[in-house]
C-alpha cells in the first residue's frame, strides 16, 4: 500500500529551492503508531515540515520526513534517533537543499498485467522507462488476481513514444502494458463505451440466431473474416442477416435467454456506474438484444442495428443505417458530447476490426481478447479473460473494487489465476 500524504511548502521561501532541509527516514516493522510517535518526538524541536510520504509494503514500512530544521539540528538529530530506537526501527538522516518541489513534466501511467508476472518482465519494463529518460516517482500494486498489476506513476515520458517502447516488451514478454498521461488525466468522470458481441458478452449474437435456422457455421465464418478486417462490415452484415429471413421473432427471446456476459462484465458496470462514470454499449448487433442487456446492467447509452420484422418474422434486412465501424466512432463521440465529456476524458473497449476507429478516436482505446490486426493497432491490449481487468488501466485497484462490492453487500470472490499470454 503506498500512502502519499499532501506536500506542504515553506511559506517563508518563494520557490524552495535556497532553504537548508533535513531527511529523517524510518524503514522497519510496520505498526500503527509510527507516523505519530516520530513526529511527537520532533514536535518539542523548532522544525518546519516541508514533505512527508510513507510506504508500507508486506508489514515493511519506510516513512520519510522532510524538515526545515531551525537553528537546533543536533536536538531534532538526537530527538529522532531517540524515536527511532524506541521503535525497533532504522534511522537514516541527510542533510540537503531545497524542497524538490518543481511542478513534473511529462506525467504518465504505466500499467502492467501479467498473470504471470515475472520478474524479468517487470525488469524490462523499468529498464525501458529509464532508457527513455523518464523518472519512476511511485509504485502501487492494483491487484494480485485474476492478474498481477502494477502500476508506475512517472515523469519526464513522452506517452506516445514510450507507448510505442513498451508494446515491444509486452509483445516479447506476454504481459499487457498500458500508458497513459498522469496527473489530472487520470481523475474525475469518463464515459466507458464497450462493445458488445465478444467483449461485453462472450458470443456472437448473429451466430446464436442463425443456429435457430442451422446455418450458424456458415455465418460464424462470416463473422471471423469481418472481425479480422478481411471483408467490408456492412455487406457481411447483410448478408448474414439474410439467412435469418423466416425465422419467427420469438427467437430473440430464446437468444436473449442464451446470452453469457463475459466474466467481470458485471463488476465492471457496477464499479464505474459506482465511481460516478457513464456507461455506453455500441455494437454492429441488434438492439433488441443490445438494449435489454443495457437496462439490465443500467447502462446509460445503447446503439446498435434493427432488426426488420413484420408479422412477427424476422425478413432477413436491417432497418435504418448500419451501425459499422465509422458508425461506432460516430457514436462514441456523440455520447460524449450528449456528456460534455471531451474525447480525451473517453475509454473503448473492442474486440474486432469494426472497433479500430472508436479505439482510436478515445482516449484510451482497449483490445480486450482482440483479432491480431486489432491489438497491433489498439493503444493496448488485455488479453486475459476477465473484463473487469480495464478498471486497473484506469488506476483502480482490486481493494477498492472489492471495498465497494461489501459495503453494497455484493458478495466477492477470488478466482482462478489463469496463465496469461498474447
């Protein structure tokens, strides 16, 4: 758990940078009472507290107190080696200059993900970070299942660039790696928008509706070839369609029925529905399985293709025009401005090559399981099978995940660690 408490600057200095400063750090055993037994014992001494960040890692706590140290630096020395031994811990004091309070440049995130995650591959990804003259501030762990995440809060990186760098480690390390800016970038509202037919939900809902006329093999093929870019979107999608004419429309209640959200689909939803965030649904499927599937999960936005069905069967066309990949950048945006929300404050989720211009017009675009051509070109990839992995890219852990779900009542669970690979 890393604890970052707020810095204060001196008051009596106009940028901090000409103050005489003293270090006290503490590293051993972590306790309750700590903080407080160390600054009680400095509190009789005139000092001016400049900075103080603490970490405690597995019970291994390491607090640091930066301190403008008055004209009795030998009484504050004395006082916090008394404090120290009293704790069983080890003291280490430096004298310096200056507060380093100049504002980072360049702030980003590095996420990473592996289930493994090994240890060469968290090492190729400092090395990476370092080469390319970026500064590692802090590190927290977001989660320990279903996958291991650890994320890097940087300075000094330029995003695109270092993404670029990082995808070769991924790549080579079978790990999933994602970079974002920092700062501000990662706080306050956004809009999710996911697709839904191998993303939000783990089939294809086309091929569960040819299956009612035995032709779900033909247009399972269909699907592989448009989801991997190889045919035009919208001349597939009719065409399949059209093997649906004369099936009765009380089969999309049987498929309604046959749908399986993908696991952490749900807790995905509730945990950004929770953190105040919007939630959309676009998908080159049918909004009379798509719409249901939002009201069910209260999801705010929902846009997909119609159905055309008269007397009560299904004619084999769509009504109105073909949501196709243009079409679900088109709506991303629209959400967005429906939101007030600037694209860079905007999250998609996809899985086919229909998605790749709403993966790109958002902030942060999201291969989750993808076609090859899609996670080549995606900003970064999940490649393990649970949805609700994304929340960690957004900086939010398996702690507060789980600190929502009990406060709600929800119960959580631990499931089984796969092994991850691209």
């Amino acid at each position: 758990m890393l604890t970052t408490l707020t810095r204060v600057t001196a008051a009596s200095s106009t940028d901090g940078t000409d103050i005489q400063t003293l270090s006290v750090t503490v590293t051993g055993r972590d306790r309750p009472g700590v903080t407080g037994t160390l600054l009680g014992a400095l509190s009789g001494v005139d000092a001016e507290v400049l900075d103080i960040q603490q970490v405690a890692v597995h019970g291994h706590l390491t607090l640091t107190i930066l301190l403008r140290p008055g004209p009795h630096v030998d009484q504050l020395r004395d006082a916090a080696a008394v404090a120290a031994h009293r704790l069983g811990l080890t003291l280490t004091v430096v004298e310096g200059t200056g507060v380093n309070a100049r504002p980072r440049q360049g702030r980003a995130a590095v996420v990473v993900l592996g289930a493994p995650l090994s240890a060469d591959a968290v090492s190729l990804v400092t090395t990476r970070i370092a080469d390319h003259g970026a500064n590692i501030d802090r590190i927290r762990r977001l989660s320990h299942y279903p996958v291991t995440t650890v994320e890097f809060d940087i300075s000094g990186a330029d995003v695109p660039s270092l993404r670029t760098e990082l995808a070769l480690v991924a790549t080579s390390e079978g790990i999933d790696i994602a970079v974002a800016p920092g700062g501000l970038a990662r706080r306050g509202r956004r809009l999710v928008v996911l697709d839904v037919d191998s993303t939000l939900i783990q089939q294809e809902v086309i091929e569960l509706l040819a299956g009612h006329c035995g032709r779900e093999a033909e247009v399972a093929e269909v699907t592989a070839r448009a989801m991997a870019g190889e045919l035009d979107f919208e001349e597939s999608l009719r065409a399949r369609v059209t093997t649906l004419a004369g099936l009765p429309a009380s089969v999309l209640d049987e498929v309604r029925e046959a749908v399986q959200l993908t696991p952490g689909a749900r807790t995905l939803v509730r945990t950004l529905k929770r953190l105040g965030f919007t939630v959309g649904l676009v998908s080159g499927g049918f909004i009379e399985i798509v719409g249901e599937l939002a009201e069910e999960l209260g999801i705010d936005h929902a846009r997909a293709n119609r159905l055309e069905i008269v007397d009560g069967v299904l004619t084999g066309r769509v009504v109105g025009e073909v949501v196709d990949r243009a079409g679900k950048a088109r709506a991303l945006r629209e959400f967005a401005e429906q939101e007030g929300l600037p694209l860079s404050r905007t999250v998609a989720i996809g899985d086919g090559a229909n998605d790749l211009d709403m993966l790109d017009a958002a902030g942060l675009g999201v291969a989750f399981n993808a076609k090859p051509l899609v996670q080549e070109k995606a900003q970064t990839s999940v490649n393990v099978p649970y949805l609700d992995a994304v929340l960690y890219l957004l900086g939010i852990s398996r702690e507060e995940i789980e600190e929502a779900d009990l406060g709600d009542g929800t119960p959580t669970h631990a499931p089984p660690v796969p092994h991850a690979g691209h």
